[in-house]
C-alpha cells in the first residue's frame, strides 16, 4: 500500500496582495499631493517672519515685484481680483486665500488686495517665508 500527498505545494507568487499595496500607496501620494499648495508665480522674495499659519489656503493670489497680479496662476487685473475670486469660492465663502506678495511691493497694494477680501469676508493669509 503506497501513500500519496493529496496537497501539493504551489510554486507560483499571488500578485494580488503587492497590487493592494501599490494602489493604496498610490491612493496616499495622490491626496497628500493635494494638500502641498507651491507658489503660483515663481521668484517671489516673500517677506520673512517667525510665524507660520498652519491653515490650509484654498485658492492663492500673488502679486510680482513688477506689480503684476495673479489668482491661482491666471494673470489679472487688479479691478478683475474680485470677480475672480467670488467665481472661485461661491460654494465655500469660509475658505482661506494665501497672499503672496513679493517684499518690494508696497504695502498699500497690500491693503488694497485685504479691503476686497474684508468686503467679501474672506479669510486672508499672508505668506511669508521662514527666518
């Protein structure tokens, strides 16, 4: 009387749990990229502080050196800012706008840009770089 093995080893290598972990990698680089906001206008000299605001903007305005304006990277007017900007946050007025103004810029530009979001009441961060 001969004994057989009834179970017999697999050689080959399931794919399926390594494609979980691919997606859900995936999934987790997607939305934390989200949450990352970069500059919309590059060479800005941000004005420097100590303090950082840990609120998330939703939208950004920048405004250039030369005294350019741009909303979420879009150059506009300045008399275009407000119209612009009620487009954008019409479902969500509570949202945050981030301020990028290069240092040169004068401040009354600066105060400019805060009385339109103060008549809309907007929630406004300046954005500074770190010393």
């Amino acid at each position: 009387m001969s004994l057989k093995r009834r179970s017999k080893v697999e050689s080959g290598f399931s794919m399926s749990s390594m494609t979980d972990i691919v997606f859900l990698l995936l999934i987790f680089f997607m939305i934390t990229s989200t949450l990352v906001t970069p500059p919309a206008v590059k060479n800005l000299n941000l004005p420097k502080s100590d303090h950082q605001v840990s609120a998330k903007p939703n939208t950004t305005i920048s405004v250039s050196a030369d005294q350019k304006y741009f909303v979420e990277g879009e150059q506009v007017s300045f008399w275009k800012i407000e119209s612009r900007l009620k487009e954008i946050l019409a479902e969500s007025p509570e949202m945050y706008i981030a301020l990028h103004v290069d240092e040169s810029v004068p401040f009354s530009t600066v105060g400019k840009i805060r009385d339109i979001a103060i008549r809309n009441k907007y929630k406004l961060i300046l954005a500074t770089q770190a010393r």
